[in-house]
C-alpha cells in the first residue's frame, strides 16, 4: 500500500524533531547574529531570527522551495495531462516533506483536496451579507475567519490533545481550508464581478484547472492559475504575511484563525497590492503615450524624466535580490509564449529591456532588475480578469499554501510563543552614547 502524504509527513517529523532538540539543549547559547539600531527601528529587517526550512531567498538566485529553485520546482513536479504546469498540490507535497512526488503520490493529494472542497453554507451566507462595494480582501478574509467553528484542531485540544499531536489537527484543518479556497475565492469574484452568476466546481479537476472553471475562463487559463499559485505560495518567514501567518500561529491559534491574519496583512498597500500598482501604471503609461508603443529611445526618456521628477519605475527593485527575480522570469517567458501580441505585455517587455540599465547608471537603487509584480497583473488583465482589488485575493490562495505548511512544522517541532523583547528609545540613545555626549556638552 502506497504511503499517503501524512505518513510520509510524520515520518519527516519524527526525523526532524531531534534536530531541533539537540540545537536547543546544547547549542542555545551560540550567537547567530549582530543587530542594529537601524534594524531595531527599521522593522527589523534582515535580523536573522526566525526559522523555516520550507522557503529561502537567496539574494542571488530568488526563492527556493526545499532547496530548489523555482526552474527545478516546476521542471521537476508532475504536471496534469495536456499543462505545462504542475499540479499545485504537488507542490504543498513538496513543500510538507521536502520531496518531488510522483504522479501517484500528487493523485492522492488531488483527491484528499476535492473531497474537502464543499464549502459550508454559513460561509455563502456570510459572503452574500457583505455590499457589494466592499473589499474582496475583508470578504476573503472574514470568509476565512468563519470556518473556525470547523477546526479539528480546536475540538481536539480541548479534549485534552498531546503536544506531539498538534501537527496532525493543524494537518487537517490545513488541508480542508486549501481544499476550498479557490471556491470561496470564486464565489467572492461572482459575488462582486459576475452580478452572482456562479459557476460550480468540477471534482475531477486539480486546484488549478477547477478555479479556472469556477472563474469560467478557458485554457490555459488552468495553467495561469497553477503559475500563479506555485510562485507566490512562500517567501521565507519574514515578510509581513509569512511572519503574520507564523506569529499568530504560534499563539496555538488554529489555521483559520492565522491564515485570516495573514490575509489581513497581504491586503496591505505595502505588501501585496504591488501586482495592481504596476498595471495601473503601465496603463497610465499607454495612455499618456495614445496607447502606440513607443520607440526604444522614447521609452528610454520616459523613464529618465519619471525618475528625474522624483517618482519610481513601479515593479522593479527589491529588499533582498540583486538579480530578476525568477518568479517575473517564468511569467515573463509564459507570456512570450501564449500572448506575445498583447499590449499592456508589450509595454512591459519594452520597461524590461529599458529599466535596469537607465536605473543602473541612476544609481539609486540596489537592484534595477524586475520583481514578481511587474508581470503577474499584465497576465491576469489578457485573461479578462480586470478588477485590480481581487488580484491580491489570488496572491492569498497561494500564499496561504506555504504558510499553512510552515505552521503544520511550526506545530510538530513544538515552537514556542514569539515574544521579541522591545527596547525604549532612551535606551537607544544610551547605546548609541548620544545621551553621554548631551550631557557632557551641558555640562
């Protein structure tokens, strides 16, 4: 008999766990790191202190899942018949147990998602009491809230769970909330976009084909979802969402509880509304420009005047790589493939080839070289989804994928409350000696 995917989880985790341990006991007190007043009062930034071993990004090579870089993450994962994309629940497989599963092994994890889909009624009702001008991401957000009378790992603890167990509730309720988000997510989308015309889910399809049924948008738009979903499902521990995700786990809140959280956290303009900013600059652009796509050198002195004037190029630059970041790479190749012809992605493509040198020879910026938010917009706008504010709700589907595997580790590792200790500005100053060398000047 074929092992399932918690099997072969629990049997990581009974690996792992000694690790863990050992770190702890015998080598607590080693130092890891050196911290700033700057990163102090800067958001703590790049302060080594959290841990995943699910995602790191590397400054030179992007995102890593397990080790793997997102080339090797979608070379190497079965893909359904007739894609180009893999399976997004392979993925969450590879995410769990750090392993490319077989076409079996993502077939198991296929089914266990469709026979958890069936979203409670209560959920449409609370959905459905929202006016229509609300924002998809309270909806999302609160739809997500409400599934937490249904947590397994909520009953259980309060039947007395062990601590070893809590990875197997938060296992399940993990599960049963990614199984359905792409039909709250759809249901949000009718809700606000389709006057309620709702388009049911098909249970023989894989998460990617089903929401691109459910959002009645032909291929390959399955293959856009699948993308989409795979390159924003994780990006380290610190970033506002990942860290909300985390933070509010660690409190033993259950899945639907913190997932909420982080979408509360993704819903900010700082963080992941950047997909919509760059396309509505691109469009501003166009037409500025009568929607004709310029010349190499009129683009060029565009972009030298938008700098000159004080403003950014949206979609370029980022905190921590220094080279394109793969995730526009794969977008970008997507669209050379399957909508070359496409304006806004012209545009897009002509910003590419001019930005980085023009930002170079500027100066001002760490990495001139495009994020994952200069291209994901442009695909999602030629497909007929053209209502900015519900593009953040498909970065949460994915995001949520690599947050709930990192609090399914979090819980079976047995990580403790975050509790960072805050320090006063008096105390800063101290440490910086500023106060000393007040006084010894009044004095």
């Amino acid at each position: 008999m074929k092992k399932t995917l918690k099997q072969t989880l629990s049997e990581k985790i009974d690996k792992q766990r000694p690790r863990t341990k050992k770190l702890l006991k015998e080598y607590g007190d080693v130092v890891v790191d050196q911290v700033t007043i700057a990163q102090v009062i800067g958001g703590m930034r790049g302060i080594k202190s959290l841990v995943t071993d699910i995602s790191y990004l590397d400054p030179e090579e992007g995102i890593r899942y397990r080790g793997y870089t997102l080339e090797e993450v979608i070379e190497g994962l079965p893909k359904p018949k007739g894609g180009d994309m893999p399976y997004v629940e392979g993925l969450f497989y590879l995410l769990l147990t750090g392993d490319f599963p077989n076409q079996e092994e993502v077939q198991q994890v296929v089914d266990e998602f469709s026979k958890r889909r069936i979203v409670p009624r209560f959920v449409y009702d609370v959905i459905d009491s929202f006016p229509t001008s609300s924002h998809p991401m309270a909806i999302f957000s609160t739809a997500i809230l409400t599934l937490n009378r249904e947590s397994v790992f909520n009953r259980q603890y309060q039947a007395g769970l062990s601590k070893k167990d809590y990875w197997e509730a938060t296992y399940e309720d993990a599960l049963n909330l990614l199984a359905k988000l792409p039909e709250i997510a759809a249901y949000i989308y009718n809700k606000l976009y389709r006057k309620g015309e709702r388009i049911l889910s098909d249970p023989n399809l894989d998460m990617g084909a089903n929401f691109a049924q459910m959002m009645g948008i032909e291929k390959p738009y399955d293959d856009v979802s699948r993308l989409h979903f795979i390159i924003h499902s994780d990006h380290e521990s610190g970033n506002v969402s990942a860290h909300t995700g985390h933070l509010v786990a660690s409190s033993l809140s259950d899945i639907y509880l913190s997932i909420s959280a982080m979408i509360n956290g993704l819903a900010g303009p700082l963080h992941g509304l950047a997909n919509q900013e760059v396309l509505r600059w691109l469009q501003e652009v166009m037409n500025k420009m009568d929607n004709k796509l310029p010349s190499t050198e009129e683009m060029e002195q565009f972009v030298w005047n938008t700098l000159n004037s004080g403003q950014v190029i949206p979609g370029f630059g980022h905190a921590v790589l220094r080279k394109t970041d793969p995730r526009y790479k794969l977008q970008r190749e997507f669209s050379q493939k399957h909508l070359p012809d496409d304006p806004i992605f012209k545009y897009a493509d002509l910003l590419y080839k001019v930005v980085p040198p023009i930002l170079q020879k500027h100066g001002k910026a760490k990495n001139p070289w495009p994020n994952v938010d200069a291209q994901s917009g442009v695909i999602q706008w030629h497909y007929g989804v053209k209502d900015y504010d519900f593009y953040t709700v498909l970065f949460g589907i994915g995001r949520s994928i690599g947050i709930c595997a990192n609090i399914i580790w979090d819980r079976a590792l047995g990580y403790p409350l975050e509790r960072p200790k805050s320090v006063t500005t008096d105390m800063l100053e101290k440490i910086a000696g500023i106060k000393k060398m007040a006084e010894a000047e009044e004095n």
